[in-house]
C-alpha cells in the first residue's frame, strides 16, 4: 500500500521516445524505493498488501527459523524483484512454484520468480528461513537484542530485516499476521490484538498469535519474548489494552513504569481529545528487560519502552510521547525518511502539551527555554533535512516542535489544533510530506507561511525571533518537564 515514490520504467521509457510499450518489457523491480537517505531500503517494482510471519524460536541458542508469507501486486512486469531480509533463505516460491534467489549486498535478497508477473498480477511470496539474528551484521551493526530471557526486534529504521523478509520502507504499509512458537512457559508481545488464545503445538511448545489490522509499517512491527507479566483492560468500546512487562524488572523500576504504562488507556484518550478518534484495534506497552533496550519506539498500537525511563520513578512524558506517534509516524507515516520531524517534532510537541496539562511548563517556557539554552551546534541542523547521520539528531526534536510552537503562536490555538486533527485525518493509514503539510496549514490559516518554515525546517542556524514573539531577556528558569522530554530522545531510537 504505497504511492510511486520514483519514476517507473514506463515513463523512462516514454521520455527516451521508444515507441515500445512498457508492459512488454520485463524488467528487474530493483533494489530501492527512491529513499533520498537510505536508497537501498525498500523495493520497487510491486506493492505489499499483507504479511504473515509464522516463526520458531529456541532462547537458548537464539536460533529463529519461519516462514513468512507476502501478498502482493506487482507494480509494472517483473522478471525479478527485491527483498530486504538478512537470515539464510531455503525457499522461495512466487505464487506457489519455485523461484531461485541469491543475495546482493548485505540485505537484499532478488528473487527471479519461474514466469514473469505481469503488471497489476497479485504475487504470492513464500519464504522459508532460518538463522541466528544475533550474529548477521548488516549495515554495520545487528538489530537483533538477545535478553537473558529471550529476545527483541525493536529498532529504527532497520528491524525487519532480522526476523521477516520485506519491502521495508514506511512508504509500504501492510496488514500483519505474526505467530511465534516457542518453550512452553515463554510469553510472545507483538502488535495489535490476540486472534486467539496461545495454543500447545507440540510437546513443550507453544504458538502466540497476534494480529495488526490496519495498515502498519514494516519498522514498526516488533516482537518481544522472554518472561513477561501481561496485564489485560478493555476501553469502553471493547478495545483491548495489552501491557507487558519484563519479570526481570527490579522492583522499584517495575512499581515506576506500572505506574505510567498501565496510564496509557488515560493518555490515548486525551491524545484523541487533541488529534482525533484512535486509529488503531488495540492499545497498550511494554517495558523490556533492564540493560537491553536503550530506547523507546512507537511500535503500532503497543509502544515499547527501554527501562532505564523508569529509574527516576514515573515518567508519563515518554508514554505520551510514543502514543503521539500512533498518529504521527504510525498512522500518518513519512514518505521518506528525511521528513521525520512530521514523526519526532510532533511527538515531541505533544509532550510540552502534556507539560502544560499537568502544569509542569507550558509549551511557552519550554520554547523560551530551549531558544536561550540550546548551544550553538543546535541550530547548525536542519530539522527538515537533518541528514542520513542525523535523522535522530535532537533538532529534529526539539527545533521540530519549535517549528510547530511557531505555527500555533502565528495562526493561533484555533487554526493550529484544526491543522493538526485535519492532518491526521487526512493522511490516516497513509504517507505524506512536508510540502503537503506546509499547503495544508496555508489553506487552513491562509496564512503565507513559506519563511516560517523555511526559517525553522530548513536554515542552518538560530533563527531571531520576530518582535511579536521576542521574550524578555536572560535565561528563563527550566520548566519542571524540561529533563524528561530532553531523556525521551538522549535515550535515542537508533543505535548507529
Ligand atoms: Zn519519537
């Protein structure tokens, strides 16, 4: 489910003048989906509409082995086509007859299915797999967290590639189905909601089912298995509200994090209040086991969260801010990966307005703070443009939500609150730019708003403030959330 981010074959072909229609030429789908940052990453040449990864894993020997089924359709007539996965592969079949397979590089698998597939043709993909994730370095490092308990696929960008063969690139969302089996007694968290109760499959084995029914990117799906207390709600509508958290958890950082996860039903709520209806099936955490995750990341419908936000006892900023991201990031997902302000400076600026809920700092003092305080090298990243290296760079945070304080101060509390619930509703389940996002606020406000952004986005240095919004001056007291929101991304997301 993606829009065409590059030019397709067909218009390559018209703009050289050949005659030739594109569909009689079969064509290899390529390696990449046209990512300016990460040009390898995703595929072109078909669309994914569903993937159903069925797994094995032993905890003892890290060993996962599975088989991951792809409905797909093809984009164009492809003699092959690309996967992004980085275990040993035993099979291959295109719509149910062998195809043969070699592996490019470090993550890519091309396939050359036994016939072609013809433009607009549904593909049926079945990949079967085995390996040990821990040890297949690719881009330099292993996604892949083995726990004392068991392991974890969490990570951004980078994560499918250890557990399931894709098109990973947030531009093609898809439907999932995940099952693990694994040692009786070991508890399996993935996204979404339980279809159905574990099932003994063998003597001592177990097989967890989880289901994301609405369309999630391929970084965004995760597994979590190890010893785990899960804890069960419902909202009112019936939705389920799925915890868990690791049982190796001291007990103060167990009692810290209950006390903030086990509010996610309280915040998601008040998240809807400000951007719109839920998007998702399901809600819910997961705290993982101390000294392995270093960070939190917004895993569709059930965040997980690194331990060490819970040490200085409750933390509710984090909780809202990876809630945020159902909506931006998650729902409304970036088109590529150099517009991932659109993700962290709004999931960001939902914790300042989280700040000025619980009366801990308005959204005011937090901007005036940070304009005094941040050091010069800040304000030398573009958050709209912050580069491969910095895509988690603390501009694209902070500046981030500067920018979007600088919006709500220009067009007021009205306009700026419509902008961003017409934003969420608007792109819902999709992708979406910048540029779209700019012509969305112009249109709403009819404002001219080009310089805002352009100050803010995408110059190299500190902006001066305009006189109406010039502060008084010396250094502003730090508001009283300052410190969390700073840990939500010095804790960063990727571990480059
Ligand atoms: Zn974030």
């Amino acid at each position: 489910m993606r829009r065409l981010l590059v030019a397709t074959l067909a218009t390559v072909l018209t703009l050289a003048g050949t005659a030739i229609p594109a569909a009689a030429v079969p064509a290899p789908g390529g390696p990449g989906l046209g990512d300016e940052y990460f040009p390898d990453y995703g595929n072109g040449g078909y669309d994914v509409s569903h993937y159903d990864v069925r797994l094995r894993y032993y905890p003892d020997t890290d060993q996962l082995t599975g088989t991951t089924t792809i409905l797909a359709t093809a984009e164009g007539e492809l003699s092959s086509f690309n996967l992004d996965f980085v275990l040993d592969v035993a099979s291959v079949k295109v719509n149910n007859r062998p195809a043969t397979f070699v592996r490019q590089g470090d993550h890519e698998l091309v396939v050359t299915p036994a016939r072609t597939v013809a433009d607009g043709q549904a593909m049926t993909v079945v990949v079967q797999y085995s390996g040990v994730p821990s040890n297949k370095v690719a881009a330099g490092f292993t996604a892949w967290i083995r726990t004392p308990d068991g392991a974890l696929a969490v990570g951004e960008p980078e994560e499918a590639w250890w557990w399931f063969p894709s098109n990973d690139h947030p531009s093609d969302k898809a439907t999932f189905d995940v099952s693990v089996a694994v040692p009786d007694g070991v508890e399996v968290i993935s996204n979404g909601v339980q279809p159905r109760n574990p099932v003994r499959e063998t003597l001592g084995w177990t097989r967890w089912y989880w289901r994301s029914a609405k369309p999630q990117a391929t970084y965004l799906a995760f597994i979590a298995i190890g010893q785990y207390d899960i804890t069960r709600d419902v909202m009112p509508d019936g939705e389920p509200v799925i915890n868990a958290y690791s049982e190796l958890l001291p007990d103060d950082i167990d009692a810290a994090a209950r006390s903030s996860v086990e509010r996610t039903a309280e915040i998601t709520e008040w998240l809807s209040g400000k951007f719109g209806p839920w998007p998702f099936t399901a809600r819910g955490g997961l705290v993982a086991p101390p000294d392995t995750l270093t960070f939190a990341l917004e895993n569709q419908t059930r965040p997980t969260y690194s331990s060490r936000f819970f040490r200085g006892g409750s933390n509710t900023s984090v909780v809202v801010h990876e809630n945020a991201h159902q909506y931006f990031g998650d729902s409304v997902s970036v088109a590529q990966w150099k517009e991932i302000w659109l993700n962290e400076g709004f999931a960001t600026y939902s914790q300042w307005l989280w700040s000025e809920e619980q009366g801990e700092g308005t959204a005011d003092e937090i901007f005036d703070f940070g304009y005094a305080t941040r050091p010069a090298e800040f304000w030398t990243v573009k958050p709209g443009d912050p580069g491969a290296e910095r895509v988690f760079d603390s501009a694209v945070y902070d500046r981030g939500a500067m920018t979007l304080h600088q919006l709500r101060r220009t067009v007021g509390d009205d306009d700026f609150f419509e902008i961003l619930r017409t934003w969420v509703a608007d792109h819902r389940y999709g992708d979406a730019t910048t540029a779209e996002f700019i012509a969305l606020a112009e249109k709403i406000s009819g404002a001219q708003l080009d310089e805002l952004f352009q100050t803010w986005l995408y110059t190299p240095s500190k902006p001066v403030l305009t006189s109406a919004f010039a502060r008084s001056a010396g250094v502003p007291t730090a508001p009283r959330s300052w410190a969390k929101i700073q840990r939500t991304h010095e804790l960063a997301h990727h571990r480059h």
